[in-house]
C-alpha cells in the first residue's frame, strides 16, 4: 500500500459520514475515489496530480487516492479510465501526449477519446522554452535563427523523445521559422539537457521546470518561451508571440477526465471540486514549483480545446512524417 493509500485510509474515520442515514439514498461519492496518474511516481504529472487529490479530497467528503499506471506515453493510464464504466469515482489526468498527440502516431488506440472519455476541466499548462549552451555566445532568437538558417541540417537540437510534446514543438518552431534543425531524441529530459551543458547538442526545447537550475546557474541561455503568455518562473524571457512566432505554441498540459459513462451527478461533483481546488493559491504555488501554471476553465472549453490541440500536432506530425520508433 502506497503512502498517500495508508493516509487516506488512516484518515477514513475522521471524514464526514457520507453513506445512508435513516435510509437515504447513497448520492456520489459514497466511497473513496481514485485518480489516475497516467505516469511514474515523483515525475511533474505525479506531484500535479497528488496536489489536486489532496485539495480535492475535502470538497468530495472522499479520499481522492492516486494510482500511478504508466507507459505509452500515458496512452495506457487514459485506458483504464476509458474503460472504468460508469462508476465515477474513477478519474484520470490526460496528458497532451495521450489526449492530443498519440491518435495521430499510434496505428490503433486502445480507446476513442471522444466517445470514451469526459473532459472534465484543464488543469495545469507546462511551458516550454527553446535554450541554448550558455558558451554558444547566441543573445537572442533572432540571432539563433539566423545562424540555424546559415548552417541547415548542422544545428543540433535535443527533445525528451520522438513523437512526444518536445520533439513536435521542435518541428513545429522549424516550420514557423523557416530553419532546418537536426533533431536528436533523447530517452527523457534529463539526458538531453546533460547533453545541453556538455556542448553535444547545440539546443533544447523541453520544459521549463528542468532547465530552471541550469537557468539559474548560468550555464543555459533561454531564448524564448514556447507559449502565449511569458513564463512566471522567468518573467524576463519574450514569448515567441512577442517575437513574431504567434504559431509556435507548445505548452506540455494535464486535464482531468472521467470516464464517458460516468454518470452526471458524478462528472458535475468532481468538475466542481476540481474548480475548487484550481482557484486556490496553495495549489496554484505548488504546480508553480515544478512549472506548471493552474489552469481551469469549463468542461465546454476543454473540450473545445482538445479538438485545436488535435488538428494542430496531426498537421506537425504529417508535414514533418513524424513516426514512432
């Protein structure tokens, strides 16, 4: 038994009785709930998902317990949701890998997404930045694309893995700039930024959160931050948009779903209790550490927002024959 399992159970008895009383009918949730973490234990989408278990957990009257099921990119954890029924004391967090990016790269999925699963509310956006080896001597991206413009196919650029978020933001930028980079994937981001400081590769383009101490450091230069909105954690860098690349836009994100045959009482209590929890600053400083940026906003919304995700990376994916290895 997991942690935060012993914890909640140990924490059963002091919750508010929420079975029958005087035979009243059982409402949702009338038992503990789990939330699907799509990834390994003690990654970004583990401490984001635990971080809203824990303040979801009082406004359901339920422990909300978290279940680590990874591999496929998360395609595997979004099918146990996809196929937990109608009971919806199951959830889970979709990444933009399996919710946007995989249906486009895997022959089959194991599930429909639209007909499958409930979009229940985006929780966080984790933005990317495009660094540089601080020893490059490169100021800026106007200067950085020149030079990838000057030497095409010899500019070296490290993402966490073919087919995942960093490398279709990699053919993405290549696409709005006109610049032909030699992408080099890595097995995760932490290899590609040892990579970054030993000079092997020239450039990354990963997640904020891993390149922030290097950042910091001053062994990494940030060019630009892959997004609408300027990152938090690095106020001073120029969006991409602000540059004149409103296209390239790559945030990694996480939404919270249910199953499709949950039923209504239970989508409509656990979107409100997700709301909740997105509005508060505790977990807004939290997601904040890591790098992420709490989000929310409607089901309608996400929903919406999953069809753009989708056509976008299908186009990336088919004009740069992006495949699996």
């Amino acid at each position: 038994m997991s942690i935060t399992r012993r914890a909640a159970a140990a924490g059963l008895a002091a919750l508010p009785f929420v079975g029958t009383r005087a035979g009243a009918q059982v409402g949702f949730p009338s038992k503990p709930c789990t939330l699907i973490v799509p990834f390994p234990a003690g990654g970004p989408a583990d401490i984001f998902g635990r971080n809203l278990a824990e303040r979801m957990s009082p406004l359901l009257g339920q422990p909300v317990l978290v279940e680590n099921k990874s591999g496929a990119a998360g395609v595997t954890g979004v099918d146990f949701v996809a196929k937990a029924g109608s009971d919806g004391h199951v959830m889970g967090l979709m990444s933009a890998s399996a919710g946007a990016i995989m249906q486009s790269l895997m022959p089959k999925m194991p599930y429909d997404p639209a007909k499958d699963l409930a979009p229940q509310i985006l929780v966080v956006r984790v933005q990317e930045v495009l660094a540089i080896n601080a020893k490059l001597g490169i100021s800026d991206l106007k200067s950085f694309i020149a030079h990838a413009k000057a030497n095409p196919g010899k500019v070296t650029c490290g993402s966490a893995g073919t087919g995942g978020i960093t490398h279709l933001a990699i053919e993405l930028f290549k696409r709005e700039t006109g610049t032909d980079l030699l992408h080099v994937p890595y097995r995760g981001a932490a290899p590609a930024t040892n990579d970054l400081l030993a000079g092997t590769v020239d450039t990354v383009l990963l997640d904020i959160s891993v390149l922030l101490p290097h950042v910091r450091a001053g062994t990494v230069k940030v060019l630009g931050v892959t997004s609408d909105t300027r990152a938090p954690l690095l106020p001073d860098v120029p969006t991409m948009r602000e540059m004149g690349f409103p296209k390239v836009n790559s945030d990694n994100w996480y939404a919270l779903i249910s199953p499709a045959g949950a039923s209504a009482e239970a989508r409509a209590k656990v979107f409100e209790a997700a709301s909740k929890a997105l509005k508060t600053k505790e977990l807004a400083d939290a997601y904040l550490k890591v790098g992420g940026v709490v989000a929310g906003g409607t089901s309608a919304e996400l929903q919406a927002f999953l069809k753009e995700e989708v056509a976008k990376w299908a186009a990336v994916i088919k004009s740069a024959n992006v495949k699996l290895e």
